[in-house]
C-alpha cells in the first residue's frame, strides 16, 4: 500500500493501524435514517449489505413506506414522489427503485385485507389480496437517475383497489401486509 506525501506521515501511519471503530449508541438522529432505532438501523444495513433474504416485514415498517401522511403535501403536487422518496428513505440497495405507491390508509385496513380471498397478482399468480374499498394514493415511476439521491420520479394520484401481498409471522401468529403489488383504477 502506498502511503501519500504529506507533512504528517506520523499520524496518516497511526490512522491506518487503528482498528475499525464500532458504532454505538442510539440511531435516532442518523442524518439519513431519521426517528430509527438502533435495532432498525442495524436491519436496515443488514438488508443494504446482506446478501441473504430481507427481513420480515413488520408494521412500522409499511407505516415508513407505504402510508402517506394526510397534511403531507398535496398529492397533486409534481415533487411529492420525489421528496417523499427521499424523505422515506426508499430504494434498493441505495439503487433507485422503478415504481412505488403511497397509500393515503389505515396500516389496520392494509392488515385486515390480508384475511380476505386470493386474488391474482400482477404477474400472474394467485397469492395476492385485495383491499374491499377504494383507495387513494400516488404512484411513483421512475423517470431518470440510478442511485439515491438522484431518482427522480413522475407522480400520479390514483384511486382504487389495492392488491397486495402478505406474510405470515410465526412470532405474532397474524398476516402482514408485505408489498403493493398492484392498484386497480376506480373511477
């Protein structure tokens, strides 16, 4: 390894022979991960870097993700994907991710359509469920960019069904909802 001239070799060396530091302490105010837990900010870098199956979901996390807050901002608003993306923290690997909805719903409403009859998924398969009433939200489509904070997405305010996935935990013995899969226009 090549070390680089300065004037201050001694503690450039010094620096290099420390150990790596461990984090510690509570993660709430983590400039990118605002109001997480050190629980959560360890999940969330497992699932950056892990190379394994993500976490199961939980309810705070659809809350963070999925459900948008009602005095947010207008939902016909051209920036409201591409602040509440950021603000949110959505992506994939810090890779931008190609669509996303935000549902102006109950996280209990979500949950209680896991219990209802298996619909058809958008590509195809049976495993998915359908919310009863007509939901409104915004979908967000990928317009440009590949890594975070440079996606910038178009928003579009949909109202309607939506379809989504569910898991079962063990743990709590109840469904989850997992991911929106679809939504399916009303008008």
């Amino acid at each position: 390894m090549r070390i680089p001239f300065t004037k201050h070799r001694v503690p450039l060396l010094f620096l290099l022979l420390l150990p790596p530091m461990q984090l510690q302490g509570t993660f709430s105010n983590f400039y990118l991960l605002p109001n997480f837990t050190q629980e959560e900010f360890e999940n969330y870098l497992y699932e950056l870097h892990g190379t394994g199956p993500t976490r199961p979901p939980s309810k705070r996390k659809i809350e963070k993700i999925v459900l948008a807050e009602e005095n947010w901002r207008p939902l016909d608003d051209p920036q409201y994907c591409i602040e509440l993306m950021k603000d949110r923290n959505v992506h994939y690997k810090l890779r931008c991710v190609t669509h996303h909805y935000f549902l102006r719903t109950s996280y209990e409403l979500l949950q209680q359509t896991c219990y209802r009859p298996n619909v058809k998924c958008k590509e195809g398969t049976d495993e998915c469920k359908m919310t009863e009433s007509v939901i409104e939200g915004v979908f967000c489509k990928l317009l440009e960019g590949t890594d975070m904070p440079e996606c910038e997405y178009e928003s579009s305010i949909i109202h309607g069904n939506v379809v989504i996935t569910c898991q079962w935990i063990d743990e709590t013995k109840e469904f989850i909802p997992h991911t929106i899969n679809n939504m399916i226009p009303q008008i």
